[in-house]
C-alpha cells in the first residue's frame, strides 16, 4: 500500500471515530480504499478519487474565503485534484494558492492539519471533451486560518474569489456547506 493511500485510510478512520454518524456516506470510499487496486488519487481511476480542499477562515472567524467555480457555477471552498508527491494537507494548501492566491496559511490552532474537518464523497457527471466518465470525487477538506488579504482569481477555474461571512454556510442551499457550519459552530466559530 502506497504511503499516499495509508496516510489517506488513516485520516478516513480517525475521521470517523469522530464523526461516526458519517460512515455511510463515506463506504464508497472505505471500500475504495480497501479493495481498488487502481490509485484512488489518479484522475484516471473512474471508478472515483481523492480530492482536496481547504475551508479558509480570517483569524477572526468571521468571514470564508470561496471561489466562483467556472465549470459548477456556484460558491465552494477552495479545492481540487490531488498531485503526485503531496500529502493531502500540502494539496489542500496547494490549491488554495492557485486559485485564489492567498498566502501565509496556516492550520487551525485547535483543529491542526492531521485530520481533515470534512470528508464528502460527490458524484461527478461525465465530462466527454475531457474523456471522463461519470466518477466520485472523495474530498478531504480541511480547517485553515489565512489573513483577510487581496485576492487573484485563477481565472481558467473560478471566475471569482472573496471573504464572504461564516453565516453564508448556514444559510446555503449545499447540504456539506451546512455540515460545514455546524462543525464550526462546535469550535466556536
């Protein structure tokens, strides 16, 4: 088993002892875990993989950091394909950068970066002009504190980025957004 793969069944486990009610949502990729032979990071594994992404909050825990996704059309947290070589934690961060171009991120004091704050497996429609089937994609997203700071959209993924107020997750239509919102509110947030 590739270090990669049991650094990602470990944060799944203990994931789950604390978030027990969750498991049933997250067989497939239990199951994917164990039994799949194919990379459960690769974008060619169509039987579904691993994404990452970061819930980005102001140190004052007011305000979220989002994107505009160009292809979903629609506020989410920063996020996307994991690459070769990185942990998920370094991928999150990653991704973060990228699309936003926020700098001095940090994991959250009390939460840390071992264990992700969300885990959500998502279906993924088929995408013929990228030679994708339908898929899941199993994201780990995980809790950061960044300094409110101007922002660069990367403008061929999102077409927009901003702080937005924690209170837009609460009221969000997006049942992990919601999910999202309770896990903050138990930290105080």
């Amino acid at each position: 088993m590739s270090l990669q793969r049991e650094a990602a069944r470990q944060q799944l486990g203990h994931y789950l002892q604390r978030f027990p009610a969750e498991a049933a949502g997250l067989a497939a990729l239990q199951a994917q875990l164990a039994e799949d032979a194919g990379d459960p990071f690769s974008r060619a594994n169509m039987r579904g993989h691993i994404t990452t992404s970061a819930l980005v909050l102001d140190p004052a825990l007011s305000h979220t950091l989002l994107i505009h996704h160009r292809v979903i059309g629609r506020w989410l947290q920063p996020g996307g394909h994991h690459e070769a070589g990185q942990s998920l934690w370094d991928s999150a961060l990653r991704e973060v950068s990228e699309e936003t171009g926020a700098r001095q991120l940090a994991a959250h004091p009390h939460w840390g970066q071992a264990l992700p704050l969300d885990i959500d497996t998502h279906a993924i429609a088929a995408n013929p002009a990228k030679g994708e089937g339908a898929h899941w994609h199993h994201d780990y997203a995980y809790l950061v504190i960044a300094p409110r700071q101007a922002l660069q959209a990367q403008l061929a993924e999102v077409t927009a980025v901003a702080w937005q107020p924690v209170a837009v997750l609460a009221d969000s239509g997006e049942p992990r957004f919601r999910r999202l919102a309770q896990k903050l509110r138990l930290l105080g947030a």
